[in-house]
C-alpha cells in the first residue's frame, strides 16, 4: 500500500515540482550548503569556461557528471545551476523514460556543443540503452547496428561533444562501465540546520512571507529532516495555515499549530514513524525484526519503510540495523514514552 506522506522527499505531485522551481536557485553563487560540492563544480566550471574563452571557438563541455544521494537533496536544481552557469541548455530525461536505445538518440541527436543532458534516476536505465550512451559519453558518437546476422553492420551518427550529468539516489545499482565513465562524481549529504534556515528564508522571501522572528524558520528547519524538498513543503503549509488563521504572519505559535495539525512533532516524525516505532515496541518487544515482518504487520510496502522512513530514523538514533534485525535505541523509546527492555546477557545467549 503506497502512503502518500507530507515529510517524503519524493514529489508529491507535478504540481509541486512546478512550485519548487520558482524556489530554486538559478545561479551557483545562489546555491546553499553542500560547500565542499560546490566549490569542486565552480572549479570545474570555471576552468571549462577559461578554456572555451582561451580557444575562441564552441564551448567546452564539462566532464560528464554523476550526482547520487537521498532524494530531495537539489540533485535537479544542480543540473540547472550548471546548465545556468555554462551559458547552455538544459535538456532533462529519466531512466525509466528511456526504454529503447532510440529513445537516447533522439535526445542526443539534438544537443548543440556545451549542452547538458540531464538523466535522472539513471541507474534505471535499461542495459541496451547503456550500450548506446558509451561511444556517445566517450566519443561523441553513436553505433546504431543495421540489419542482423550476416549482414549486421554498424552506422556511426556523430553528435556534438556535451555534457551529461546523471543523477540516482542508489549509487551502488549502476554497473560498473557506466560509473567509470563519469569524470566528476559527487554526493549529495543531509543538510545541517543552519543551511536548511537559510534555504527557508530565502524561500519566505520568495513567496512575500511575513515572520515575526528567526524562531518561526528555527521551528520549520527542526523539522525538515535535513532536506531541502521538505523544508519547502512544510514552509507552504504553515503559509496556508498563517493565511487563514494567524491573520498572515509566520509565528512560532503559527508553525507549531500547523505542523501539528498535519501530524508533524518537534522532531519531524510523523504518524508513519511513530506508526513503524510502535510496531515494533509493542508487538516484538524493541526487536531485532526483521523489514519484511514489521511491513507485513503494519500493511505497508517494505520499500516504502526502507528507502522513506527508516533512513531519518537511523540519522537520529532512533533506529538500529543489524543483520538480526530492526531493534529500537533508548532515545526512540524516551521519545514515545516506552519503557524498553533491553535483553539481559543471558537472553543474549540463549539468541545465539
């Protein structure tokens, strides 16, 4: 059963992506936090852009670069930044879009020097597909097979030298060839407190937002789960609820009120993490338990669980992960006011 959540770091809906972009940075000098990131693509950049200027003739590409880490992180907003930056175009495509190795010609075919293609989920592309995106990464050309059999040839359709950038959210699922061929490979990191303020004051003043005090953005970040997409959605929220009930201001009262209506504590756990908690408090004694037991119990997508709910529990420290198993820590058990019974030595041997 797939759970629609206000705290999942996915997009919700087209909509939403569509009210995510007017937030966006445009330019790198806008982009905040993953500092260390940043500072390797403006050299990256800028050193594309010094040899272009140094040569006089069609822009350099950057090397071609691969994004990973959890989503909602600004893996898409990087890929326009850098399209921004070199003065190029950005044209966007998914994994899952690209099902037949013509699909990628049509993309390439129509790139002009120094443009950017941009795939995202690209460890989803299918296997043939990748076949077609080697030459065209290391050589600026594409090998179409004619005819089969004995009389199979090859056609070489040249493209013109760009850049492509590939973002995923599960690094380890690309093949090996694929990987090796990215020259510039960087990982996105939960953001810390500070960057998610700033995000979230920026963004405010983006949408005319009045806030009464910093403590209002303190309140939202808090809640964010280190991440930018959320930080965003929660901020639209408390507008909504400021709008209608606070007379159009952004209080701390205000925040608090809105995000509590929606299920959201002053951690950022929301009824599914409580949910998943509980389940494992009350039925298996604090675990070990295994994912598949815990979603059976609960009726929801072992998935879901996995890659949405437990990676922020893990961040925290509410949640241990071992190969026995799913076992809650103390903290999560102060959280929910539980009283956990942490196994003695000698039901520790008896396990074993």
């Amino acid at each position: 059963m797939a759970t629609e959540r206000l705290l999942s770091p996915k997009p919700a809906a087209p909509t939403e992506d569509l009210a995510n972009h007017a937030l966006r940075p445009e330019t790198i000098g806008e982009y905040i936090g993953q500092r260390d990131l940043i500072e390797r693509l403006t050299i990256a950049i800028d050193a594309a852009k010094m040899r272009t200027s140094k040569a006089g003739g069609p822009p350099e590409p950057l090397e071609h670069t691969l994004l990973h880490g959890p989503p909602g992180l600004g893996k898409t907003t990087l890929a326009h930044v850098v399209a921004k930056e070199l003065g190029s175009n950005l044209y966007t495509t998914s994994g899952p879009a690209l099902a037949r190795g013509t699909d990628l010609v049509s993309h390439l075919t129509r790139l002009q020097p120094g443009d950017v293609l941009f795939i995202d989920e690209i460890h989803r592309l299918p296997t043939p597909v990748e076949e077609f995106i080697y030459p065209a990464m290391e050589d600026f050309r594409i090998d179409v097979t004619v005819d089969a059999g004995l009389h199979a040839r090859t056609v070489q359709i040249p493209c013109k030298p760009f850049t492509l950038i590939g973002a995923t959210t599960r690094a380890g699922l690309l093949s090996s060839p694929l990987r090796s061929r990215f020259g510039l490979n960087h990982h996105l990191r939960y953001y810390d407190h500070s960057d998610l303020a700033l995000i979230l004051t920026r963004s405010a003043s983006l949408l005319g937002l009045r806030i009464d005090s910093t403590d209002a953005i303190d309140a939202i970040a808090r809640r964010s789960r280190g991440t930018p997409r959320i930080a965003n959605r929660l901020l639209r929220r408390v507008r909504d609820y400021a709008q209608v009930r606070a007379g159009g201001t952004v209080t701390t009262s205000a925040v608090t009120e809105a995000l509590e209506l929606e299920g959201v504590d002053h951690l950022g756990l929301d009824e599914l993490d409580r949910n998943y908690l509980r389940t494992i408090a009350a039925t298996y004694k604090g675990g070990p338990v295994g994912l598949e037991t815990i979603a059976a119990t609960m009726n929801e997508d072992s998935g879901t669980l996995e890659d949405v709910v437990e990676p922020y529990l893990l961040q925290i420290g509410f949640l241990a992960r071992t190969r026995r198993g799913r076992s809650l820590t103390q903290a999560s058990a102060d959280h929910l006011g539980l009283t956990l019974v942490l196994p003695t030595a000698t039901t520790e041997q008896a396990l074993f």
